[in-house]
C-alpha cells in the first residue's frame, strides 16, 4: 500500500502509527501463544523460542513500547521474522498468530517507506517522532555527521574555538570587537586537502562593506 503523495505529510503520520499499534499487539498475542513464557523479557522470550538473544529483546521491545515509534528502529528484517516464524511455528503456536506478525511487519514496513521515501529515512523520522527519545541514537548521528565532514573535507582537529569580545567604542554608537579562531591539533587526512580560513568583514547600516579584517 503506498500512501499518494500529496496525503503523505497530513494522513502518513496516523496510518503508520495504527500500523505500529497493530504490529504490537500481533507481537503480544503470538508471544502470549508460546508455551512455556512466563513473561515478555527478552531472556523469558529467548527460553521459550529458542532464539538469539537479541531478536528476544528486539520482539520483548516491540511488545513493550509504549510509543509506537520508539519501536521502529527495533524491527526485525526479513530473516529475523522468518526465524521467529519457524521458532513459534515448531513450539505450536497457531498459524493465524504467526501470520498475523508477518503481515502487520510487511504492512508497517510498506507504509513507513511510502510515507518516508525509504527504509533510512523511515527509521530517522520515527525516531524524531518517539516521544521516549534514545539519547545514544542522537549520539550516533552526531558520529556519523562528524566522520562524514572528515570525508568530505579532509581535514580533522580536536576541537575548534572561537571567542568574541565586545566593547563600546570610545566614540559614537558602534562597538569594538575582538574575535580569536582557531583549531587545536588539526590535521590533514588527505594529501592534497586544503582548509580555507575566511576573514571577517564590517557592513554599515546601507549593506557596504567599510572594513574587512
């Protein structure tokens, strides 16, 4: 199902979260069906499927999110819900429970993509949108954004500073100001990279320029 695009920005947002909603009590019921689960923690859904602790923990989150966005990043991919498929399928869990998941992850899939434009983008926005928001997940943006400018420019330092001192002019309505720049430990990471310094510049109140530093 993809959504027109011109409906994607007022009705995408509700339609992927009743998606998600759906998703999640397919989850509780098909994990309520195994024998043997005393719980939904990841280690009671691991004992009782006999899977990898991991995906217990990604299907113990999608039963326990209490935004339906907060659990977009904690889907499993094709071969994880196979896996839990042939796992609740081989400990008698009924078939319309375990289709049930199968067809809820296809359809939050499908919806996320159309509504977002692709997986990537689907996991960003929710992410965005879940009111429990994960700090480590803003952290590793910030990680990504910082090792991408290293590529793109070549160049890598420490820390980069800058300060700036104001202070009235002796005479008139304008100020004095100071400015220090620079980079502690900057290095070059490609051979032929080059790091443009640009100077400051001072506009009067007509948009000239009447000094540049």
């Amino acid at each position: 199902m993809r959504l027109p695009r011109e409906d994607r920005a007022a009705d995408g947002t509700p339609a992927v979260r009743l998606a998600l909603l759906d998703l999640k009590l397919a989850v509780q019921q098909l994990l309520t069906a195994v024998p043997g689960l005393g719980g939904f923690r990841p280690v009671d859904v691991q004992g009782a499927l006999g899977i990898h602790l991991k995906l217990a923990w990604k299907l113990s989150h999608l039963a326990h999110a209490g935004d339906p966005f907060d659990a977009v990043r904690h889907l499993p991919g094709e071969l994880a819900g196979s896996i839990v498929s042939n796992a609740a399928r081989q400990r008698g869990v009924p078939e319309d429970r375990i289709i049930a998941v199968a067809r809820a992850l296809n359809q939050v899939q499908e919806l996320g993509i159309a509504w977002a434009g692709s997986k990537r983008a689907f996991g960003l926005l929710s992410a965005n949108l879940a009111s429990n928001a994960d700090g480590r997940f803003a952290v590793e943006r910030r990680k990504e954004l910082f090792n991408g400018g290293m590529h793109v420019w070549g160049m890598r330092a420490q820390t980069s500073f800058r300060v700036d001192i104001l202070h009235p002019a002796a005479k008139g309505s304008s100020v004095d100001c100071l400015t220090v720049r620079g980079f502690v430990e900057l290095e070059r990471l490609r051979h032929d990279a080059t790091w443009l310094l640009d100077g400051p510049a001072v506009y009067n109140d007509h948009g000239t320029m009447s000094a540049r530093c």
